[in-house]
C-alpha cells in the first residue's frame, strides 16, 4: 500500500538547522578524505557543540584538551517514520482512499495502528494518507555533544566526501607541464577563511576500525607547526595558505605548478602477445620536482594547433625521477613475440625460445622497448641485443627497425622449477 504524506502547517515551529558555514580553522586534504581543524562551538546543556561535516568519521574527534565524554549527533531528516514517532499516543487526521477523513489515535508504529476515539475501532495499517496538524521539531544538525570542563576546545576530525586529484596537460612541443588541483567539497559545510593544504601520498585507510588514531597525528603536526614545506613524514604537502571559500557541494580547480621538463618520445611493447600488436606510444618525462599522481592529458602542436594525443593515469612520481607515460598507439609500428621452442633438457629445468617480430609501415626509421616477464629464476641468452633484467621477474630490451621494414630477435630462457 502506497501512503501519502501530506503537510498541514498551522503554526510556525522553531527547529534547530545547521548554519553550513564553518569559519576560520584549517582544513586539510586528502585524495579521498579531510581533516577538519576548528575552534567553532557553543555551550548547551552543560555541553560543548563542535559542529561538522554531515560527513564526519565519528571516531575521529581528537581535542587539545581532556574530554570526560564525547557522543556524535547525525543530522535528523524528515521522514514519514519521524513525524509518525511524534505523533504516537496523539490524535491526528487521516484520509481514507474514498475520500473520508476522521480523526484517529495513532497507537502504534509498527506496525501501524489508528484507533477510532469515538467508537474504538481500530485500523491497522490503513491505505490513505497522513494529515498531520504541524511540522514535529528536529534536530538537523551534525555535531560533537562533547562533556569537559574546558570552555574552548581547538579539535580536528575526519572528514569524507572531500578530496582532491591532480589533473596535468603536457604539451610535448614546448616540454611544459600545466598542473592543476582538482578540489571537491560534496558536504554541506562552506568553509570560509581557512588555512587550506593538501597532502600527496598513500595514507592506510579503514573507516570501520581504529581511522582517527592512525591518520590525526599528521594533520595536527602540520598545523600546529604551520610548516610550510613540499615534504613532511614521508608525504608532500602543499600549503595554499588562507582561502576565502570553498562552498558546500562544490568542485574547484587551483593551479599547482607550471614547468619545463625533460621530454623523450619513445614506442613500447609490454608483454606482447603471440598475434601482431599496435605498439603503445609513451613520454619519458624527466622531472626535477614532485609530481603527485593523477591524470595527465598529453597534447602536440602542429600547424599552429594544440591536438589531443591521449590520457593516462600516472603515479606519484619524486623529484630527480623519471615518469613513463603511455598515451595511444603507434598507427605504423606493430609487435608480436611467440614462443618458438620448448625443450626439457632435466626433470626440472626447461628452455624456451621466443622470436620477436617488429614491423615498421612507417617512412622513417622507429625504435621500440620490448618489456617482458619472465620466471625470477631464468637465465637468459640473446643474440647481438642488450637484454637488461631491470626487475627480478621483469626484462628489457630495445630493437631498431628501419623504414617499411620488418625486425626479428630471439632469445631463450632457461628456467628451473
């Protein structure tokens, strides 16, 4: 049965609502959380009222004085439940589906029962509709109830559905880096004049468990300490100093950096299979600073015009490194490596023989890395290319093919099990 809920407001009822503004303080961010720092709260009740996020982790309240207890309030939100649970034990309206309305005691909520208060009847679960005679007060706000005997509190608590993400553009003709922040704020809380960082760097996360003590202590260092440094405990972190706004339910972009950077073209093959593939098309980006991870949108100029090359995601990358970059393929360069020989030379130790085939349809002359895995345990034979072994499963090697041409190399791997 489908039961309609109908407002009759009579009276204006005053309701606690929250503000949604959070002044001052810091805020702290994450690629998938925040830490929010504040100094916002008021006395009721012989109580402290720390205001947050409708998002906040209810564990995670950390204070700069001793609490005796705290407890988290989540914001009540209007429900046909919620006005029925006031109105238990009253009299109220209510609208059969023929049209009739009489007035009727709600005695119960599960399940639903009205009483007739003239004659007694009694209807359970009735189709209809409601009539309630004003709005019931709630709560709506999200706060810390906090019990302690100091009359300001500095705290912080963790907050999700705020974050941030790099977004790069790079264009290969000028070697320049544009990068940008992207910044969500999907709360219901403006922040205004706050001390705004964000930290690049992989936190270990787990909202169900012990969330606040394992991430509260950063946060609080940086804060406290108000350094204003790239590198920090292992992470990056980067200081916007005070901002004006961030409004609830938004997204904004702030500019991060814009450099020169090192840039090497190259093709390559990862783990090519036994049918001819497109070789990738990848940068070799040398960089002199951190790039935290994201996305990065590689573009080149011609005839005057930026064109789109390709997107991918990229990790985070220190300074003094060098970040490989695949973008699209190669339309003129293809691969393919087949197993061409298996032998059993013991019980346990075999060789095998792979041919490696590149063609070139292209005008010019192209180079390709070949990346490879192997068992950690093989040893490896080749002809007259380098084989470069740059993990303990993982193999390198580069091959030259020239114009309409086609490349072939082999090498055998003897492996004991």
């Amino acid at each position: 049965m489908k039961i309609v809920l109908r407002f009759v407001v009579f009276s204006l009822v005053l309701i606690l609502m929250s503000t949604g503004l959070l002044a001052n303080g810091a805020l702290i961010v994450y690629s998938n959380f925040a830490v929010v720092q504040s100094n916002i709260s008021q006395r009721n009740n012989g109580l402290l009222i720390l205001p947050t996020t409708n998002s906040a982790v209810q564990d995670s309240l950390v204070t700069s004085s001793p609490v005796n207890w705290y407890r988290y309030h989540k914001g009540e939100k209007y429900s046909l439940d919620t006005f029925l649970d006031s109105y238990v034990g009253k009299v109220l309206k209510f609208k059969f589906q023929d049209g009739t309305i009489k007035n009727l005691k709600l005695v119960s909520t599960n399940p639903e029962i009205l009483q007739d208060t003239q004659n007694g009847m009694v209807y359970l679960s009735p189709a209809g509709e409601y009539i309630f005679p004003s709005l019931v007060s709630l709560d709506t706000r999200n706060y810390f109830a906090v019990s302690t005997n100091a009359t300001t509190l500095l705290y912080h608590y963790i907050s999700t559905n705020i974050g941030w993400k790099a977004v790069y553009d790079l264009n290969i003709s000028s070697s320049k880096i544009n990068g940008k922040i992207l910044l969500w704020n999907k709360t219901d809380t403006t922040f205004k004049d706050f001390h705004l960082l964000m930290v690049a760097g992989k936190q270990f996360e787990n909202f169900q468990n012990n969330y606040s003590k394992a991430l509260a202590a950063a946060p609080k260092m940086v804060l406290e300490e108000r350094l204003n440094v790239e590198s920090s405990q292992g992470y990056k972190v980067y200081d916007f100093g005070q901002v004006k706004s961030l409004r609830e339910d938004s997204t904004v972009f702030l500019s991060l950096f814009s450099k020169k950077v090192d840039v090497e073209k190259i093709n390559v093959a990862y783990d090519p299979s036994s049918n001819f593939v497109k070789a990738v098309q990848a940068v070799k980006i040398k960089h002199d600073f951190p790039i935290p991870q994201g996305v990065m949108s590689l573009y080149n100029d011609y005839n005057g015009v930026s064109y789109y090359l390709g997107q991918s995601s990229i990790p985070d990358s220190p300074a003094s490194s060098t970040l490989e970059v695949p973008y699209g393929e190669n339309f003129d360069l293809e691969v393919r490596a087949i197993k061409v020989q298996h032998l059993a030379i013991s019980k346990n130790t075999f060789i095998d023989k792979y041919e490696v085939d590149v063609k070139n349809f292209s005008d010019r002359d192209q180079g390709i890395w070949i990346y490879k895995y192997v068992p950690q345990s093989s040893q490896i034979t080749s002809g007259n290319l380098k084989i470069e072994r740059i993990a303990a499963n993982r193999i390198r090697f580069y091959m030259k093919i020239k114009a309409h041409s086609e490349g072939k190399f082999e090498y055998t791997l003897q492996t004991s099990y």
